[in-house]
C-alpha cells in the first residue's frame, strides 16, 4: 500500500499564481486541492475531506481574508496546519480601481 501524502488545501484567487504553486506543491510529493476563496475551502473542509495542511493567500476576493479563514480552519480542523501567503499588500482603493478598469 502506498503511503499517504501530506494533503494541503491551496486557497488562492489568482489562477495562474494557484496554478504554480499547486504544481510546485505536487512535484515536491504533495497532495493538492486548489480552490479561489475562503467559503469554497470552508465548503470543502465540512465535506469531510482529510486535510494537513492550509495554504492560503492573505488578500481573497469576498468577504474572508487569509487569517479569517485560517482562524475557521482551525477551529472546524484543529489537527490542520496553516500557513499564508504574504502577497502584495494594496490599499482597499487601489484594488478597486484597478478591477474597474478591468471591467
């Protein structure tokens, strides 16, 4: 029987940033489940899956940051560990103009 691999919940809303580091992640021998915001992982995480390790970018789009959902996650997974990722701290109005501009 193979032995089981360190599963880490990657919570990032920018696919090809989630995209890199899911497959750096699975290349070092971990099991990935990538997701784009904090209700999608608390979601996944009542569904029962076996989760170690959370991985999440500090700045999500919606109403729950990283350390939001890090404190949910540990109170629904006690037993998972928790790491964020810093990203690039933006004012609020600086990212707003920018998606409106995208728009």
């Amino acid at each position: 029987m193979p032995e089981r691999r360190t599963s880490v919940l990657l919570v990032e809303d920018e696919i090809l940033i989630s995209k890199l580091i899911a497959e750096v992640l699975s290349e070092s021998g971990f099991a990935v489940h990538a997701v784009e915001g904090g209700e999608e992982a608390l979601r996944y995480l009542a569904s029962g899956a076996d989760v170690d390790v959370l991985f999440t970018d500090i700045n999500l789009v919606g109403r729950m940051d990283g350390s939001i959902l890090r404190e949910r996650c540990a109170r629904n997974a006690p037993n998972c560990r928790s790491s964020i990722i810093p990203g690039a701290i933006r004012p609020p109005r600086w990212r707003r103009r920018c998606r409106a501009r995208s728009s």
